[in-house]
C-alpha cells in the first residue's frame, strides 16, 4: 500500500492538471495541500480490506501463520460462497468507515463520500444492498469471539499506522465536516485505481525477492523513471488578440484577417468567469476548428486543464482532425520542444499510419494508446531503437482504459459519450476529461440518443468546471438552449427556444456553471454566395440529360445521395452516358485503405485552387453523406437528394466554395451561378402537392424533417423563388425547419402533422431507450456514489458493440476483405497503394498454417468493411457470422498475429465476388461493396 500511495503524491506533484487539483482542494479546509494529503491516504489504505479473514484464509500457508498468530479464521472451503459477498474493496470501504466513526468521532453519514474510493478501486463503487449484505455477515470481517477483537486490533493498528504515517491524523477532524462534491469523490477514486495500477506493474516495482533490499523513497527513485510520464500541459495567455493568436498557430498567409467569429469567440474567452461552456455557429469554411484551437488555448490557461479532447462524429473526421491537432501542437508554447502525450481514439487508431508512424524524440510528441501486441509486433521497433528514436506508445497509457489520460486527443463522439454510460472503471473517464479542454465538432449531427448522453456528460462536465466548446454550422435554437442549461445545471423552460428569432447568425453563446447565457453577435466575414434551388424530378434519364446539358463546357458536378444503393444506381446511369472516367464514386462502404484514398483523390482533384489538380473535361462525383463535412472540396453544380435542412445547407458548402477568377470567371460561363438542383422526391404538379420523399431517405431521416425542410425551402423553390443566401440564410432555414410552428400550405397539413406525431414518439422511444444505461444526474454534496453505475453495461469500449450502445443503432458486422486466389491461397487486395515509405501492399501472401509478416497482417487489417443494414438483423448477422467463422485459421488467433487475431475473415474470389447470408457480394476499388439478394438464397 506504501508504494500506492508514493505513486499517488508524485502522480499529484507531477502528472495531474492544476485544474483538477484546483477544484479537489477547493473543498477541504486546508486547500491543495489537505487535497494531496488525502490523495496518498486514500491510496495509502485502499487495501485495507485484504486484512480480513475472507481475504487472508485464500492462501493457506499463510492463513496457518496467521493462525498461529491468534487471527482464528475458517478455510476457504469452509466459508463457501458466502466469501463473494466481501470483496476486498468493498469489505475495505466498511472498515474505513468504521474507523472514522470510532476512533474519530465522524458522523455515519458522512464516512460513505470518503471510503468509497476505497470501496470503488476496482471500478464499480459499491451497491446499497451489497454494503447491507455485507454488516449482515460480519463474520467474514471479523469472527465472533475473541478472535474477532483480535482481528479488530489488527484492522485499526494498521489504519491508525497510516494516519500517522500519511500525515492525515491531525486532519481528519476538520474533514469529518466536509461535504464532499459528487465529481471530487469520482477524481479521488479515479487517481487510487490509476496509483494502484501503475504500484501493480511488477516491471516498476518488483515482488520478493527481486525487489527485496529495496523501500521506501529508493524503491520509488527507481520506480518513477521507469514510468517516465510525460507532465500535462500548463497553457499561458500571452494576451495577444485572434488576428496574432490564430496567426502564430497557424501560419495565416501575409494578408489573411481572422474573420469576425474568430475574433469573438477568443474575446468571449476572456471575458468569461470562470471559463465554461462556449457554443460557436458560423458557416462552413469560416475557421471555427481554429477559434476552438485558440479558444481551448486561452480557457486552459484561466481554467488550469492540462490538454484537449476534439470529439468528432465519425472516425474519418478523427483521422483528418488529428494531423491538424499536431500541426497546432507543433506551434503551441509548452508544447513545441517538449513531451507531450497525444491519442487518436478510435477503434482503428493503431491502423492510423500518420498515428501509428510517429516517433519520440527531443522535443516531439509522444503518441499513445496503440494496442500494446500490436506494438510489439512491428517490425520497424528494432530498427527505431537502433536509428536513436522510441516508439511513439508510451508503454503504460496504452489500452482503452487509460488512452484517454493522454493529455492531447482527437477521436469520435463515443469517447466522450462512453463519460454518460453507467460502465466498469468510468471513473478512469471522467478524470482523462476533467483535465482538460472537450471540443465537439459537427454538434448538429447528434441525434436524439446520441443527445441524451451529451446532455447528461455536459452536466457533469459543468459540475467538474471542464471549459467546453461546441461548433456546429448552425443548432436548432431549442438544441442549442439544452446544451446550454445541460452544462449549466439549470432546467429549460417549457418550450424555450422552439421559435426563436430567425436572424441572428454567426452566434458565439456562452455560459458558466450555474449563470445565465451571454451572446455576441460578430456577424459574417463578408464571404457570401447566392444559390439558386430547383426542383428536379427523381428520374436518372432526365438526371442525365439535364447534367449533360449543364456540362456541355465542363465543370464539376457533385451528387449526393441519401443510401449508398442510390449512389451505385446514379453512377451506372451516369458512366453509362458519359463514360466509366468521368465519373467518381465516393461512400462510407469502401475497405479503410481505398476509403483514405477516395478522400485524398477528393482533396487532390476538388479541393483548394492553389494545391488541387482540377480535370480538365467534366466530371462527376456521385457521393454518399461522407461529402457533406469535413472535406475541403468544390464543385461547380451541385444535385442533392431532399435531406434535413442543416444538412443540404452543408452540402451547399461544397458549391463554389472558392473563388476562381474574378467572378467565378474561371468556372464554365453556364455554371458560374452556384446553383443546387434538389431531387429524391415526387414533387407533384404543384406547390399545393405534399412532396413524396423516395423510399430510402425516409428510412435515413424520417419524414418530418424532410416535410419540415421542404416546407421551410418553398419560398426558395417556387417559381421566380429568390435564391438561398450563404450565410445569410442558414439560421433562418434551420430554425423554421426545426421550429414548431406552421410551416407549408394547407394543403400539407394533414400529412405533416401525422409525419410529426411519428417523429414525437420515435424520439421519445429515442430518449427512453438511451436513459437504460444512461449515468445519473450528479448528486448533492456529500452523497457517496454508492450504486454510481449499477445496473449498468459492464466494459464499455470503442468495438462496434460498444458504440451501439450510445448510438441508435444495430450492433453492425465488421469484416477485414482479402482475396483467395484460385489456387486457395489468401493475400491482400490486389490493387491497394504502397504506404507512406513506398513499401508494396498489394498482394502480399498471408499464409494460413503459420501468422503472416507483421507489415501484411497489418496491411490487411487495414482492409476492414463495415457490412451494411441487411447484415445488421438478428437471423441474418447470426448466418452471415457462422458462415465467415468457417475460414478460422488457429494460427492467425495468437499474439504473434495480433492485427488478425479475433477478427471476421471476408474472402473475396479473383473476380472480388462472393456469396454470404443469402446475399451476392461483389467489391472493386471504383465503387466499394455492391450487395444485391442472391437468388439461390
């Protein structure tokens, strides 16, 4: 227990924020330094629950000098089951308290908020009905007689030792009067479990006898380098203004202004006290991913968070985002020239090449959270020794319980969900966030279940003073007043904000904990583009012809459908009139490699003027929604099926999104004009007509928000409609659609309130079903967390069933694709590319009766596919998996192949076609997974 405890006062002294320190010492008398002091004791007994008879009797020689010793106990046999009801940590938690209440005076009620970190140091704080079972079984703390009062003197010797020893014994008085906060009680629990791991590794600090002769401070002189942990960033404010912040952090070019929204929300940052909560909504391409950058910069420095966490909706966004966090890393004071930890969380971090190929040295960045086997199994670590540098893993954050202890974090929403999910060690999750500065992107792509955990996770990240920014192109002003009041810790008011004022955008809010929303209304940069909107009939004849005549002198076309079967249906028609080259498909159901490198070719051909390589003849790029974000592409037309307003809006952001030639000169003269043709729907003769959306958008997106857009759209729509002006009209779009006022003609009416009554109840499904496992509301101060996360999921984890469960969805089927050969044998996809340092991927053998090279299992795991609905049901999935387990290859399940071990096998024939679960499948580096019913069944 020494060792767990020096480990905590130096994790203290050294590697915990002075935010987090802050707020724990804000609540005892004696501030930080009472704080630490509690820390090492906590630490110090949170093993106090092994000197019982049910933990003792496990070993029986030792039990017998035990016995000799007059500490009586029955055998392990003898006590039976009955010895699960006392675990160590919770038969812990009642000794501590015990004590409390004897030796020093403390009121019952009041022992519970400390002892439980002792009672939760293995993840779970503990139930009401286990501590109950527990007094009701005393005899496993204590045998009757006098046995048990020799087990007592034992107990309360060693707990008096470690007062004084700890130096809490003059304190503990004083803390009997405290009410200790919900979210201090978790952080204290939190740093016993990460003391008690890092105090467990036999490599820092070994067992008898290699670790006799050495105690105290020399066997933690010995132990700390070891672990070699990286300090957290400490963040100053230089007080420059957004023009000379944004350009030291990013490299604005000569001439280059910080737009307006920049300017605010850096403003707004330093005006607010304490830092909160800061919601930022501007146009696309307008620099809110820098603001937040330069927002997160000034709020760690007020608020003492020792890193950012950038949540993202997808992991594609993760990997993008991440390059530029270490771009912004790189010019960051504190940061460049030192040692730092930074993390891509995500299921796939580890196949992430820019993650997975950085190095330590001085003065870089230290990566970690790659998968421990997968490390070791690289060929290239031998090689990087030699050559003087380190792997970027730092050896003790790896794994998915502690990665996100790392002070700088790029990944998906479900990280910072996981935060609002009742689950085994949550504790750990809420300290790697209470450090640090959460930035969410892309906020208005969360739905209603998604929702129901960001509400939850936002007030308990108020409750930690966590500073918050959220960037969207635009909320609904009823969204955006819950993020608000979730953070905040107040309730909204009945209808608050569900027809808010239409004409006030960009907008930076803002609030603290416990105060009332601040505005600032910066206005746009001055960036504007007018575009026209047209109806067009959902028929691929006359898609064509109208895209023929539009392109008669070239140009740039984007499509985007609502389901992947739309975007294979529209590119066939397509390449059938203009020809396989003029035409580009891009969607979600790629392999990760040629996904990665559809995103590249985007960039490349449509991206930036000054480094895009524009085709010269037209072009089409029919897409999924992987076109709607984060992609810095333009086009010269685009053609949109009826989606949810903020969503077309953001497909509208891909239309002349740069200037090109004076005037747009640089565009073919007919498509100078931006303009959007908006189809996937019957529109009727008339106005009067309810619009009918195709089939599967309404599967994608309901049909009340569809009726709600179209509905909010018609004056932009109707003939001699004025267009739709960006940025102007985005808020006054958005709000209407997602308003609850009447919204089209009469004669819509009627289906629009039955669409609504749907939606209503789908999303009040929506927020039951989330609240199962949903974490509670942060409690009074001075309640324990007893119960803290019963009844909840157990390990909650980045797999795919771990994501179904803060996502509305089916758990999906995930398949790593290689090919079979016609002589049986299996290698990679034949066409992949070669990677960063021009080794060849394709068609490397993996053979099945010994594991493969590292750098080809690698290569292949690089392959996974997300198998889409159709896998997704019950009867299906359980076909389709008992199927794809028929390739099981042992030889591929050890730790010497740990990029394949545990994974669903795809083979491919050398056509790239196969047969599973009653489906054809066929795959090619073009179009990614076709998948149609296969009539043999």
């Amino acid at each position: 227990m020494e060792d767990s405890a020096a480990v905590a006062g130096l994790l203290w002294d050294e590697w915990l924020p002075v935010g987090v320190r802050g707020l724990i010492g804000g609540v005892l008398p004696g501030g930080e330094a009472d704080a630490r002091s509690l820390a090492v004791w906590l630490a110090g007994v949170h093993d106090i629950g092994k000197a019982t008879p049910v933990f003792a009797c496990q070993v029986p020689a030792l039990a017998g000098v035990m016995r000799d010793r007059g500490l009586a106990m029955r055998s392990a046999e003898a006590l039976g089951p009955d010895r699960r009801l006392a675990p160590h940590g919770l038969a812990g938690q009642v000794l501590l308290g015990e004590w409390l209440e004897e030796r020093h005076g403390w009121a019952a009620s009041r022992t519970g908020q400390f002892a439980v970190a002792v009672g939760g140091h293995h993840g779970v704080p503990p139930e009401h009905g286990q501590i109950k079972a527990l007094y009701e079984h005393g005899e496993l703390l204590r045998p009757p007689g006098a046995a048990g009062r020799a087990w007592r003197e034992v107990q309360t010797e060693l707990l008096d030792a470690c007062a004084v020893h700890f130096g809490v014994a003059e304190r503990l008085g004083g803390w009997g009067a405290v009410r200790l906060p919900q979210p201090v009680q978790v952080l204290l629990t939190a740093l016993v479990i990460v003391s008690d791991w890092i105090a467990s590794n036999p490599e820092l600090f070994p067992y008898f006898p290699d670790g006799a002769g050495c105690e105290g401070e020399e066997r933690l002189a010995r132990a700390w380098p070891g672990l070699d942990l990286p300090p957290p960033w400490q963040a100053e404010d230089a007080g420059l203004g957004a023009q000379e912040l944004l350009a030291s952090r990013f490299g604005l070019a000569a001439g280059v202004k910080a737009r307006p929204v920049q300017g605010a929300a850096v403003d707004l940052a330093r005006e607010m006290e304490p830092p909160g909560l800061m919601i930022v909504e501007a146009p696309m391409g307008e620099g809110k991913t820098e603001a937040a950058l330069a927002v997160a910069e000034v709020f760690a420095a007020r608020s003492g968070a020792g890193g950012v966490f950038f949540a993202l909706p997808t992991m594609a966004t993760g990997n993008a985002m991440f390059v530029r966090l270490l771009s912004w890393l790189d010019r960051l004071p504190g940061v460049a020239g030192s040692r730092r930890t930074v993390h891509l969380a995500h299921s796939k971090a580890a196949l992430n090449e820019k993650f997975a190929g950085l190095m330590t040295r001085a003065g870089q960045v230290t990566a970690v959270g790659v998968d421990e086997d997968a490390v070791a199994s690289r060929g290239q670590s031998d090689r990087a020794r030699r050559a003087g540098a380190e792997l970027v893993a730092h050896a003790w954050l790896r794994g998915r319980k502690k990665a996100m202890l790392a002070s700088f974090v790029a990944g998906t929403i479900d990280q910072l969900l996981f935060a609002g999910l009742k689950s085994r060690h949550l504790a750990l999750r809420h300290l790697a966030v209470a450090g640090k500065v959460v930035v969410i992107d892309e906020a208005h792509a969360y739905d209603t279940y998604m929702s129901v955990y960001l509400d939850r996770v936002l007030s308990w990240l108020g409750a930690y003073r966590v500073p918050v920014v959220v960037l969207s192109a635009t909320l609904p002003a009823d969204r955006r007043h819950r993020l608000l009041h979730a953070y905040a810790g107040s309730e909204p008011e009945a209808g608050e904000g569900a027809d808010a004022p239409e004409t006030v955008y960009p907008l930076v809010t803002g609030v603290v904990p416990g105060g009332a929303p601040v505005e600032r209304h910066p206005g746009a940069s001055g960036r504007a583009t007018d575009v026209v909107l047209e109806r067009l009939d959902d028929d691929l004849g006359r898609l064509a012809g109208r895209l023929d005549a539009e392109s008669a002198d070239g140009g740039c076309v984007l499509v985007v459908r609502n389901t992947v079967a739309r975007v294979l249906e529209t590119a066939r028609v397509l390449r059938a009139r203009f020809g396989d080259d003029a035409v580009t498909v891009a969607h979600s159901r790629f392999v990760d490699l040629d996904r990665a490198a559809k995103d590249r070719e985007l960039l490349e051909r449509f991206g930036p003027p000054d480094r895009a390589n524009r085709p010269q003849e037209r072009h089409f790029v029919v897409a999924s929604q992987v076109a709607e974000q984060s992609l810095d592409v333009d086009f010269d037309l685009l053609v949109s099926d009826l989606c949810p307003v903020d969503l077309l809006l953001q497909r509208m952001g891909r239309l002349h999104r740069h200037r090109r030639g004076e005037n747009q000169s640089e565009r073919p003269e007919r498509l100078r004009t931006a303009r959007c043709l908006l189809t996937g729907a019957d529109w009727g003769g008339s106005a009067a007509d309810v619009p009918v959306p195709v089939r599967g958008s309404v599967a994608v997106y309901g049909r009340h928000l569809l009726l709600r857009s179209a509905a909010a759209l018609l004056p932009h729509l109707a003939g001699g409609g004025r267009p739709v002006r960006l940025p102007g009209d985005i808020s006054v779009l958005v709000q209407r659609a997602y308003g609850t006022a009447p919204l089209g003609p009469a004669s819509w009416a009627e289906r629009m309130d039955d669409a609504r009554a749907q939606f209503d109840a789908h999303r009040a499904d929506q927020a039951d079903r989330a609240s199962v496992f949903r974490l509670g509301d942060v409690g009074k101060p001075g309640r324990p967390l007893f119960g803290w996360v019963a009844a909840g999921v157990g390990d909650a984890d980045d797999s795919r069933a771990g994501k179904a469960q803060v996502r509305d969805s089916r758990e999906s089927l995930e398949v790593v694709v290689v090919q079979r050969r016609g002589d049986g044998t299996l290698a990679t996809l034949p066409w992949l590319p070669p990677d960063g340092r021009g080794r060849r991927r394709a068609g490397l053998e993996l053979p099945q009766d010994h594991a493969p090279a590292s750098f080809a299992a690698r290569t292949a795991a690089s392959c996974g596919l997300r198998l889409p609905a159709q896998f997704s049901s019950p009867p299906v999935m359980d076909r389709a998996i008992a199927e794809l387990e028929q390739l099981y290859l042992p030889a591929w399940q050890g730790k010497d192949c740990p990029w394949l071990a545990g994974q669903l096998i795809l083979a491919l024939d050398e056509h790239c076609q196969t047969r599973l679960a009653g489906f054809s499948l066929h795959y090619s580096p073009s179009d990614g997974l076709e998948v149609t019913r296969d009539e043999r069944g």
